[in-house]
C-alpha cells in the first residue's frame, strides 16, 4: 500500500504541487466570491463572482486568517469582504464609517462627523430610487426605497478610534449589515472587492452574464 502511494505521488508530484499552492494561494492571497443576494444592488447584482484582494489589508496565514503583518486600513467607501462571527456568514458590504467617526441615518441620509453628505442624479424605479452618493470623496450608485424602511433611520453612532467600522450594504433598505449586526471588528475583515471576474443570471437559466466579466466595481 505505501509502495502505491509513493508511487502515485512520484507521477502525480507536480499536479499534487499545483493544488496546494493554489490553495494557498486561494487563502492568503486571492480569491473569488459568490454573491448569492441582492443587498449590494446596484453596484453588485446576484450571481457575481467578485475577485477579493486578500492581501489589501493584511499578511496573513494560509487557511486561518492571522494577520502576520498589517498592510493598511479600510477606508472609507471600500468595499469589504469579511467573516462575520454575529451573522456566521461571509458578507460583502461597503465600508461607511472608520474608527474615530460618528454616523447617523436621518430617512437614508448620511450624516458623518455631523456633516451631511451630497446626493445626486436620482432616478426612480417603481417603490426604490437609484442615487449617487458622494461619500466624502467616493461617489456610487444606491438604492433607497421611496417610502423607507426600519433600515432608514439610526441614531449617531461614536466608532471605536483603533478596532472597529461601520458597514452598509449599497441596498439600504434591503441589507443586513451593521445596523444588524454591530460594528465591524477589524479581525473580521478578510479583503477588499474592486472587480467582478464572472457573473450568472440566476433569474434565467444561469447563463453568463458577459457584459460583467471583469466589471469594475
């Protein structure tokens, strides 16, 4: 039995090299993402496939997620990819707040560090609107509902100035994401989104969505 193992893994020694070093890859450097809903309309739509940059913030070991060495913060308008230990999912949200800010949401407006942002270019779409916002410097496409929600509104919140962040999905009132559950520990964040590599329509038979692949986002 040990001779056939040794065997196999002498003409198989190369395939078996290329497996654990995408792997590792896959874990500590680069991967992809499915996103299963739509809590990131409309930047992000069901059946992406973002590519996440594992190695925007942080060095970390394969397979775990221990930061070896910190490469840079989140900023403001990022988006994240993180493993939240509240919702026991993987969640990909747009980084709202950083550590030292205050937030508030009056009927979907921000207010950050009690100046309001701007908002532009609304257009309607039957009970949502489709707006620009300009999030101190990051301009990108939201969706709000006309009428709002419970997710419209909450009172300023003080972030932590060294660990934590405030997260929201681009679908405001359709996203479970910080006024859900909590600020974002630092730990939790695994890379940051900036391209689609493909996309499914899952609302037709799952046939690629060409004019996707390889979106910026």
């Amino acid at each position: 039995m040990i001779i056939k193992l040794t065997k196999m893994y002498k003409h198989n020694r190369g395939t078996l090299l290329f497996i654990a070093l995408m792997c590792v890859f896959r874990s500590a450097v680069a991967d992809w993402n499915e996103v299963p809903t739509g809590s990131m309309l409309p930047t992000i739509v069901e059946g992406d496939r973002i590519l996440v940059n594992k190695l925007a913030y942080d060095l970390s070991t394969p397979f775990v997620h221990h930061s070896l060495y910190k490469l840079a913060d989140p900023m403001r308008g990022d988006i994240i990819v993180f493993d939240s230990a509240v919702s026991e999912k993987r969640l990909v949200k747009r980084v709202i707040g950083v550590p030292g800010d205050t937030v508030a949401l009056i009927d979907n407006v921000l207010f950050i560090n009690d100046k309001q942002i701007d908002y532009e270019d609304s257009a309607n779409k039957d009970d949502f609107s489709e707006i620009t916002e300009d999030l101190l410097g990051v301009k990108h496409r939201i969706l709000v509902a006309n009428n709002g929600s419970g997710l419209s509104n909450f009172s300023a919140v003080d972030i932590p100035s060294n660990y934590y962040y405030l997260a929201m999905g681009d679908n405001r009132d359709n996203s479970a994401d910080s006024r859900v559950i909590g600020l974002i520990p630092r730990d939790e964040i695994i890379g940051r989104a900036k391209q689609v590599v493909m996309s499914l329509n899952y609302h037709n038979y799952y046939l690629p969505r060409s004019q996707r692949f390889m979106h910026d986002l």
